[in-house]
C-alpha cells in the first residue's frame, strides 16, 4: 500500500476500467441537486436518473460513468467526531438504468467485484456486505425476497460468511421527499487497522416517494455502483482516519504548524472540522464563480454555517485567519491537476473567507 496516490492517474484508471461498458460523463457538480432541492449535490448521478425514474413510460437500457462532486450537510453534524465522514467528497460511480425488467444485476456486480479485488489489488478476506432482510416504512413492507438475487450473486463472489443480512432501514436508502428516488441497497465495508469502513454501496432504486404512505414501485430502475473516492484512498494509503489521505493530510499540516505546541493530538476534532469546511467552502465558491451562478437562500444558510465553524474552530485553536491564505494554497495544489482553473479563483474563495 502506497504512502501518497497519483489521484489523477488513479481516477483514471478507475474510468478506464468501466468506460468501455459505461462511457463517462460530465459531473453536475455540487449546486445541482435533485435530492435535496435549493441545496447541495448529496450524491452522484440523479440528475440523469431522477427524471426518468418518475416517468411512467419505459426508458431504454443505458449505461454511464461519474466522478461527482457531492456536499451533505447531514453528514456536517459528524465532522471532527467521526475518522470518516467528510461534508465535501467525491464519489465514483457507474450506472445501469431503464425500464425495470430489462436490469440485470448480474454483470455490473461482477465489475464491482473485479475492480476492487483485480484492479485495486484489495484482500477478499477484508470484506463484510450488508444486504437488506426486512424493513417496514410508510405503506411499504420489504423481506429478504425483494433482495433475494442480490444476495445470492453477492454470496457468490464473497461468500455468505461475507454477506450479511440487516434489519430496518439500514440497507433502504428513501429520501421523505415527493418526488425523490430510492431503493434497496448493498453496503460494502472494508477492515482498516481492524475496523470496517464503509467505502462504497450498490443501489436498486426502484421506488419513488410521492407523499405519506405513497411509495410507489417505478416503472424504471437503476443499479448504481458508488466508491467514495476519499473512502477508497484510506484503504489504499492504508490510514484509521480518512483526514490522513494524501489528499486532506497537507491541509491539516499547515495547521499543525501553526498550532507548534505539541498539542495537536489533543484538538484533533477542531483539526479536522477547519480541513473539512474549508475544502467544502473552497469548492461552494469555486463552482459559483465559475458558473457566475447566485446561490439558493438554502446553499447560501449551509454556506454561512460551515463559514461560522471555520472561524469559531480557528478561534478556538488560538490560530489567526490570516492561515486562510496559506491553507487555500495548499487546497489548490492538491487539486490542480484535476481541477486546472482553482486558482483563477483564488481571490474569490479568499474574499468569501476574510468576509
């Protein structure tokens, strides 16, 4: 396992892999949201999928791949408590949609499983797969039938003592929203230093929230096969926490510098929460500018609460904001090769920052 990932090259490789069967296509990006309307992009691939998944009338069977920019301001709440959560991340995905009876599951789960044990080189002894058993929400009443090929296709790859099966709403991913997709799902966990970690899941949507008690199957489907990119460079950069990637670590560091006090182990927490917001924050202005876009009241409220933290958290370390320079330096090193004109926008994330 290598200390520091060439992410250019490794995304790459992740499209080469799939491209042939899933041609790859432009991100939305973080202020296009078909989720979570006014707000931030939580996911990846659902401004393509969502409409048609409402619609009525059979779609034809097609196939795409996505590296999205995602924002999830629930996930905001777990910032500096959780060695795996992040408000901004990036999520690989490929996707197989169409009319229902059309989808088989079979051939991009065995991709699935080719990429992460072939490709990515990772140990199928490292593995659990959570696979829905029983859930009950509004009028619907889902059993280990529903998700009976799944499971048997999964087992096969891994083995049943790799495949478990869960209760509840664990393995249900159905936004309360009218109008938002959802379905079933399979949960993939990686063991890390002897625990798992999430890094990445299959989706069935096949349902459509219309309101209270109206769940409705769709006539139209999707498979979705996701990785968190940052999930996925802990388990290859081998690392407890995903704020000790190659791609966060350099931004924790000026920190730490700054702190110079041999404490840094003590505020930890804080640490990784000014990581956190300040790529997030980085990545809201960037696309607004580059868009010369207005934010919704909602992004705009979000914005304004990961603004507050960042400089209540520099507070609290005792660090002077004037690190906002130094840190947006390194974020846009980071990312330049994937993301050419970052620094064209220095200025901008800056002004919003020092406002």
């Amino acid at each position: 396992m290598s200390n520091k990932t060439n992410i250019k090259e490794f995304v790459e490789n992740l499209f080469g892999f799939v491209r042939d069967e899933y041609p790859q296509i432009e991100p939305a990006g973080l202020l296009q949201s078909r989720i979570a309307y006014g707000k931030y992009n939580p996911s990846a691939g659902h401004h393509i999928i969502d409409p048609i998944l409402q619609d009525e009338k059979p779609h034809q069977v097609k196939k795409f791949s996505i590296l999205e920019r995602c924002l999830r301001e629930a996930d905001s709440s777990r910032i500096g408590l959780s060695n795996r959560h992040l408000s901004f991340f990036e999520m690989f995905v490929y996707t197989y949609y169409g009319e229902n009876s059309k989808l088989l599951i079979e051939q991009p789960t065995k991709i699935f499983y080719e990429l992460l044990i072939n490709k990515l080189g990772l140990n199928k002894d490292k593995f659990l797969i959570t696979i829905l058993k029983e859930c009950k929400i509004e009028n619907l009443h889902l059993t280990e039938k529903d998700t009976e090929r799944e499971y048997e296709i999964w087992s096969k790859l891994f083995g049943k003592d790799k495949v478990k099966r869960t209760k509840g709403r664990r393995n249900l991913f159905l936004a309360r929203l009218p109008g938002a997709a959802g379905g079933t799902g399979v949960e993939i966990y990686y063991r890390i230093n002897g625990k798992y970690v999430e890094i990445g899941s299959q989706l069935h949507y096949h349902y459509i929230f219309n309101g209270p008690n109206n769940i409705i199957k769709t006539t139209n489907g999707n498979f979705g096969n996701g990785l968190g990119l940052e999930r996925l460079l802990m388990v290859l950069e081998n690392k407890s926490s995903v704020y000790d990637i190659s791609l966060i670590k350099p931004i924790k560091d000026i920190l730490i510098k700054s702190l110079n006090d041999g404490t840094e182990q003590l505020y930890d927490d804080n640490i990784n929460l000014t990581a956190d917001h300040i790529r997030a924050i980085t990545f809201v202005i960037w696309e607004k500018e580059r868009q010369n876009t207005k934010l919704t009241n909602s992004q705009e409220k979000i914005l304004r609460k990961f603004k507050k933290n960042l400089d209540s958290s520099l507070a609290y370390l005792g660090i002077d904001t004037k690190i906002y320079a130094d840190l947006i330096d390194v974020i846009i090193d980071l990312y330049k090769d994937r993301f050419a004109d970052l620094p064209r926008y220095k200025d901008k994330i800056l002004e919003y920052l020092n406002s």
